[in-house]
C-alpha cells in the first residue's frame, strides 16, 4: 500500500504539537513537588535511571528536530547539507531509537504492571505521580511513534549497523543501571531486587534482545505503509 503524505504544514503543525507535549510532560516530571517525594528521584543517579525518563527526553529532542526539518523544508528550496544533516540524524533517531525504545517502555511496562505491579511501580507512587502523567510517559508514548510512523517515510539503515547501535545502547544503559547499584546498593526497577543473579542476567538479556524484534516490526510497519504496490515484489525477488 502506498501512502498519501500529510501535507507539509499539517506535518509540521503536528510535530511542533507533540515537541510542546513532551515539553510540558518534562515539565511535569520535573517539578519540585514531584521531586521532593520521589525517592527514587532523590536517589543516586536521579531520573537519568530510568528508561522511561531517558525515553522522554529522547523523544523531547526527536520531535524538536522533526519540526526543525519541516521548518526548513518550508522556508528554504532545495536539500541544502544541514538541512540533508537533520533529516538524516532524525531518521537515525527514529529507526533506531525512538521507535523501539518507546514501544518498548509501554509494552514492558504494562506487562509486568499486570503481573505484579510491585514489580515496577509499586502503589505508593499513585500518591506521587498522578494518573494522566502515568500514561503520558507509558502509554501517550506508543501512540505519538505510531503516528510518526505514518506522518512521514524514515530512512531505515542496514541492519547490521543498526544491530550494532542497538548493541551499543543496550549495553549502556545495562552498565550505567549496574553502576547505580554499585555505587547505590539499590535497584533501578523493584523486579531487579526480587531475582538470583542467574535470573537478573536473563532478565536483563531478554530486554536487551526484545528490542530487535521492535526495529524490526518498524520496518516492517514503514516498509508496507510507504512503499508503493508492486515494489516490495520486486525486492524479494
């Protein structure tokens, strides 16, 4: 199926739309009264322990940059080399992060909340966070890359190297959250505490792994939505 563009000032007014959003959510998160009875705030490593913070302000600066482009695109003709810059970081940005991190973050988060919401957001923090901000930053999430997915195409990279970013970032974020406890004797995520080391590695395996399955399903979804009929034929062949 091939798609019909949103035209470029619809694209633009959208994306500038959800840059305010995720700056008015950061906004929220941050605020005094969030952070004075937040313990996990007050604890070692702050909000930058969590992959959800983290996500938030990827998604911050994505989106900025998206508008960025549609700023560019309008006032200035021609594919000028910061312009081709831009879009090509954002892509980089989508493809690889933005888009298999968020749907992750609600996917894993939603899952283990109705396992045992002990696990990851234990009942006190509903006194804390309140509600629409719960779902701002778990569930709004999923639904803004979706609909990034269809305002416009992204670039996808070869899948090695976008394997090896992947790999990069995982192992990142899995040495800083390993560090915090370290340093902290604390666990980012209260399912952490409950696991034998030998469940800790292949818990922590499994969440690594599980987002190459989701670059995948946004390629996929990318692929079928913006590729025109009789193309995709053609590259399986």
């Amino acid at each position: 199926m091939a798609a019909r563009a949103v035209s470029p000032k619809c694209r633009g007014l959208i994306h500038f739309a959800v840059f305010l959003w995720y700056c008015f959510i950061l906004n929220a998160n941050c605020s005094p009264e969030l952070t004075k009875t937040h313990p996990g705030v007050r604890s070692y490593g702050g909000r930058w322990k969590y992959l959800t913070f983290l996500n938030m302000v990827l998604h911050t600066v994505f989106f900025g940059l998206c508008f960025l482009t549609d700023v560019l695109h309008q006032f200035f003709s021609g594919p000028g080399k910061l312009t081709t810059l831009l879009v090509n970081i954002r892509d980089f940005l989508f493809t690889i992060l933005a888009f298999p991190l968020g749907t992750f973050v609600c996917i894993s988060f939603w899952t283990l909340y109705v396992i045992d919401r002990k696990l990851v957001y234990p009942k006190y923090l509903d006194d804390i966070i309140p509600l629409w901000l719960n779902h701002a930053m778990h569930t709004a999430i999923l639904l803004l890359v979706l609909l990034e997915l269809y305002l416009q195409p992204h670039r996808y990279p070869r899948r090695i190297r976008a394997v090896l970013c992947l790999a990069l970032f995982c192992a990142a974020y899995l040495a800083w959250v390993l560090w915090v406890h370290h340093v902290s004797e604390i666990w980012v995520y209260p399912i952490m505490a409950h696991l034998s080391p030998a469940g800790l590695a292949l818990f922590l395996a499994a969440s690594a792994l599980a987002l190459l399955p989701l670059y995948l399903l946004g390629e996929k979804l990318s692929l079928k939505y913006w590729t025109k009929p009789g193309t995709q034929k053609k590259k399986k062949k």
